[in-house]
C-alpha cells in the first residue's frame, strides 16, 4: 500500500485512473483504491468511497449487485475433466447469455418473483418488474461468466459473476439523471441524502437490486449443478457494485464498494482471474492495513486495456476496419490451449492480455487477505465476441 495525495491506493495504475480517483477523494469522507482497479463511469472500478449520511449512485454503479458466487459440488474431478466438452455444450445451450436476454426455462422456482420487497414501491422500479422476472437466472455479456473449476484438492466447483441485469441498469439509470448526474467517465460523482426521499427510494431500489442479483446467481449455481447431476456441498457468496452501512473508527459510513468486495475478518469471497488463469476463494484478515481499505479487497484481476484497444474499431455499417485491435483471436486462443481451458463464447476483450496478472493483485494486498483455496479453470462461458453493451463493467 502507498499514499498518493493522501489516498490509500494497493497495487499499480494507469495516470486516468489515479486522477479520477483524486476527484471522488475530494467529493468524500474517505477513498481507496483497491489494487485491480482502472477507470471506470465517474468512480474507478476498485474504488471504496465512503460518507456520512450521503449514498453514491455513481460509486455504486450502473451494474447495482454485480457479484461473485462460487460453489463447491460433490462430483469428482476427474469425471468434469473427462466430459468437460460436453458439460460446456450443456451450459452454453441452457443458459442465457447476452444483452437483454430472457431465461430459456421456468424460472418461478426462485421466491424472488413474487416477493414484496419495498424497493418496487419506488417509481424507478415499478416499471421494471416484468423485465426483472424474464431475465431472472441470465448471466449478461462482458466480463460476466459460468467457470468451471478445480481445487487444489482436485474438487469442482462452479463460480459465477453478473449482477442485477436490466433491473439494476434501469434503476441507476433512473436515480442518475434524477440526481443530475453527467455523462461520461471523467465527472464528478452525484451523492443523496440518506434521509431525503430519493435517497431513501434509491436505498429501497438499490437493496432490491440486491436481493434480485443474488437470486440470479443462486438460480444460475443451482441448475450448473443439476446439469452435472451433482449437489452443492459448499456456497461463498457476495456483492461488489454496492453500499453498505457500516462503522468504521467510531463513524456510520455509507461505504460503496464499485468493483471491491468487503473483507472483513474471516469474511469468505470468491475472486475470479482472467478465462485463461487461476482463480481464488480468500478471507479478510484484521490488520492496520485492512483498516486503511475499509475492510475490502479486489473483485477480479482488473484491467490494462480498454476493449476497442483489444478488439479495434469497425464502422458497424460497413464492416470497414478503421483500426486494428491489438489482440489476435489466435493469441487468445494460444493461452486457452496451453491453459487447457475449453471457452464457449468470449471475444478478445475478454482475452487474458487485457487484464493484470490476479497473483500479482493479490500479493498487492499482504496481509489484509488470506488465501483459502486456488481455482484452476476447466471451462469457461461467456457472452458471444459480437454483443454490444455500452456498460460491461
């Protein structure tokens, strides 16, 4: 950890990001910047921003509830490592990837769609409920994912990561302009007064979000492990993309956590790397240092490179090339070989050359983590190379 104008920061970044971070410092009580972070819609991905009696729409984000789950079933490897082409084929074909889709199958099985949750009451919801149950159990496209994997014990497990589809992107879309929010990346972030009325209707939608988020990833983790023919035996679960109110050196904080995850002691998360690398179950650990970061860490490897820098750009009308991307299917392709990972869908946004190394993000933040098991990938799915969504992160 170092200090760069009074800022906690873990980890290395581009100049953009620390500048953006610079602004939301001055705009809150408190601000860190967790090692996997990089620029992000008004607040960096990886930043922890905090205040009294003030919530974020902007630090919580466009995507509300994001989040990781992963879980451990009672199959043996060597059976998912046999038919892992197959298993694929099964989750690729059954699960709905992709912008704006709608669950394939039944989905009524979850208490979610018809619970009563308080945040349909406010007016940003209300008109979201149909959407939120058709889209119940979709994963959604970027760096949202089904992995298969491995255990340093030769167990499997499955890990998810997506958050509140259409549900969530509507409601912040909603409490943004209502709280005036700009457009664009480098702008200061909006905040509401928690006892005003639309702080406390974007408190209601934001927790609906939640609720509705974890619901998807439960569903999602479910019906892998019936496609497997296997059960759950263990289950770490949480959100990134969220406030929370909590006490930090004697002070009720709303502290947002935009691609952070919290990490109290002995508080478990599940951490994904990139399609090609090694992912982490871990657990905070009390230190001064986890102190500093309010008590978060990382939410994934991050990135170093932007997507149209990957993927290049082309005119969508007619297919003209206006500049190439940096990264070649067949040098992602080449990693996935040699990783002996069997991807469905992914483009070269996704390819590990776009992000930071995740051992070396972890190792960025010592002894605030403890790392409980290492994840090797056996499969990966993701939303197809040609899906179009202006807020994959």
């Amino acid at each position: 950890m170092q200090f760069i104008d009074e800022i906690p920061v873990w980890g290395k970044h581009e100049d953009n990001t620390l500048e953006q971070a610079k602004v939301c410092a001055r705009h809150a009580e408190y601000f860190a910047l967790m090692a996997d972070g990089h620029l992000g819609y008004g607040v960096p991905i990886g930043g922890v921003i905090a205040s009294e009696g003030r919530i974020s729409p902007t630090a919580v984000g466009f995507d509300i509830a994001c989040g990781n789950k992963a879980v451990r079933l009672d199959i043996p490897g060597a059976e998912v490592r046999q038919n892992i082409h197959k298993i694929m084929d099964d989750i690729w074909q059954t699960l709905s990837f992709g912008v704006g889709r709608k669950n394939r199958e039944r989905n009524d099985d979850s208490p979610f769609v018809t619970d009563t949750h308080e945040g349909w009451n406010t007016e940003a919801a209300k008109p979201l409920r149909h959407k939120a149950n058709a889209q119940l159990g979709t994963i959604g496209s970027g760096n949202h994912y089904v992995d298969i994997f491995v255990d340093e014990q030769d167990r499997v497990w499955v890990g998810v990561h997506f958050g509140s589809r259409g549900l969530g992107h509507g409601i912040a879309t909603w409490f943004l302009k209502a709280a005036g929010a700009s457009d664009g990346m480098m702008v200061d972030p909006v905040f509401l007064d928690v006892e005003s009325d639309l702080g406390t209707q974007y408190i209601h939608a934001m927790q609906l979000g939640g609720e509705y988020a974890y619901a998807g990833r439960d569903w999602v983790c479910a019906r892998v492990a019936k496609l497997l023919g296997a059960s759950i035996e263990e289950e770490v679960h949480n959100h990134h993309n969220f406030a929370w109110l909590e006490e930090h050196n004697g002070k009720k904080l709303w502290v947002c956590r935009k691609g952070a995850t919290p990490a109290f002691p002995g508080q478990r998360g599940f951490v994904g790397g990139t399609m090609g690398e090694m992912s982490v179950i871990l657990e905070g650990v009390d230190s001064p240092e986890s102190v500093t970061a309010l008590y978060s860490t990382v939410h994934g490897a991050g990135r170093v490179m932007g997507r149209k820098q990957a993927t290049g750009t082309t005119d969508r009308k007619t297919g003209e090339v206006k500049r190439e991307g940096l990264i070649k299917p067949e040098m992602m392709q080449e990693w996935l070989t040699r990783s002996n990972v069997v991807l469905r869908g992914g483009g070269v946004d996704e390819s590990p050359h776009c992000y930071k190394r995740l051992d070396e993000v972890l190792a960025a933040h010592g002894e605030t983590i403890r790392v409980l098991h290492t994840l090797t990938p056996l499969g990966v799915a993701m939303a197809g190379a040609n899906e179009f969504d202006p807020y994959k992160d």
